[in-house]
C-alpha cells in the first residue's frame, strides 16, 4: 500500500517559507523558555510574549513612528537608486572616468555616517531632507559598484558579434550592458534597501527628533531612557521585520524580471 504523496513538502517555495519560520519558532520557544526558567528580569531581557504585548499596546505609537522612518527610507532608497545607476551609466563610458570618481564614491562608503550627519543636519535647514542625504549616502554604493560590475561583465563573443554588426555604442548598451547587468543591478537593490532603513535611523538617532514626525530611533531612544526595555525589543523587532520584507520584496522584483531568461532565477 503506497503512502499519501505530500508534493508541498517538495515545494520549493514552501520550503524557503516554512523553513525560516519554522526555525524563527524553535529559536522563540527557546527564548520564551529561557526566560521562565531563569526568572530572567523584564528590564534586562523581556520575553517573546513581553515584547508581543508591548506590540499590541503600544502599536499605535510605534506604527506611526514605523512610517516615519519608512518615509525616510523609501526616499532616500529611490534617490540612491537614480544616482547609482546614472553613476556607473558614466563610469562605463571611459576608464579613465571611472579611475577618476570612483574612489570619491569609495569614500564616500567609507567614511561612518554619524561622523558626517551632523554637518548634513547644520547644513540643511529641513530635517527630513538631511535624514534623506545621509540615508543615501549610506545605500549608494552597491548600487554603483553592482551596476558598474554588471556593465562591464559582457560576454566577450556577443560583444565581439555587436561590434562586427558595426552596432553603435547607444546598441551596445540598451541592447548588451544594460541586460547583462540586471542580475548584478537586483543584487544591489536588495543591499540597498536594506542599507537605506539602517542610514535613515542611524540618521535619526543623530537627529534626536522627537514630536509627531519622530521614527523608530526616537522612541528607540526614548525607550532606553525610561527603562521601558520591551518597547525597545519591540520598535527593534519592527525594524527588523521592515528590513527582511525590504529584502523580499527586492529579490521578489529580482525573480520576476529575471525568471524567464536568466540562470539565476531559473527552477
């Protein structure tokens, strides 16, 4: 007698679902345990179930904070976006361009955003337009060195048949490059991304801004000062959870572009 055939357990996709939960689960019964077992004290480590009530109490507040800093983020991300992209369009064009800006975008990825915030923030007279400066700084250099890495991998033998054709340069690019370098341009999004939520409340922890348009560093901070540790936990499972879904939905966008032709996304 044959068993009863379970094809969602062979599920890819339900597999790279089910999985992480499964673990994220294992990982939170554990904690939970830990923490009744060891009567662990709410103001060092509160507890999954702490931090649960703590989300649903003061979801409201840490909801409308959320936004604060996702508007932040989204902006600076879809700034970082257009600068990166048109960047490295220029680097590709000459080495000599590229060996000439390139380090300035280097130290530009180098040097700590909260060494540099506060200038931004003197500078600017509107606080959300240096959160935004600063985010960007922070999440566009994967997109340049992404995009340029994926412009210059071209296959030598169709670069070779385009310019046998006599293909003019503007061909090689919207035709060759600029496909060739998708998968390279998705892989920098969704470092970006991420990179876009840390700049924006890095930037925010700078700022210090508090009031209605305060985001999560605020309260992050706030919380720390009060000693109300399961509002901090909370506000940093609600960045957390933000920056994975950024992630998805960037290798979403990546698997779909790419699905039908690319052996990246292919199966």
């Amino acid at each position: 007698m044959s068993r009863p055939s379970t094809p969602w357990l062979h599920n890819p996709t339900v597999l790279r679902i089910a999985s992480p939960l499964l673990v994220g689960a294992v990982l939170l019964g554990l904690w939970q345990l830990a923490c009744i077992a060891w009567q662990v004290p709410v103001y060092l480590v509160p507890s999954p179930a702490d931090i649960g009530r703590t989300l649903i109490s003061d979801g409201p507040m840490l909801l409308g904070a959320l936004w604060m800093t996702l508007k932040i983020t989204f902006l600076s991300f879809a700034l970082a976006v257009v600068i990166g992209t048109l960047a490295a369009f220029v680097f590709v064009q000459s080495r000599l361009v590229e060996a000439s800006l390139f380090p300035y975008a280097i130290l530009l990825q180098v040097t700590p955003v909260v060494a540099i915030a506060p200038l931004i923030i003197i500078w600017c007279s509107d606080t959300t337009l240096a959160l935004v400066i600063c985010a960007t700084l922070v999440a566009v250099f994967p997109i340049i060195a992404n995009t340029v890495l994926g412009l210059r991998s071209v296959n030598p033998g169709l670069l070779n048949l385009f310019r046998l054709n006599r293909a003019s340069r503007w061909q090689v690019l919207l035709r060759l490059r600029i496909p060739s370098a998708l998968p390279c341009f998705f892989a920098g999004l969704r470092i970006a991304s991420g990179l876009a939520l840390i700049g924006a409340v890095v930037a925010e922890f700078v700022a210090g801004t508090g009031g209605t348009g305060a985001g999560l560093a605020y309260q992050i901070l706030q919380a720390g000062f009060q000693l109300n540790i399961p509002r901090l936990f909370a506000a940093l499972v609600l960045i957390a959870l933000t920056g994975v879904a950024l992630f998805s939905l960037m290798a979403l966008l990546a698997r779909l572009s790419l699905r039908h032709w690319h052996e990246s996304e292919l199966g």
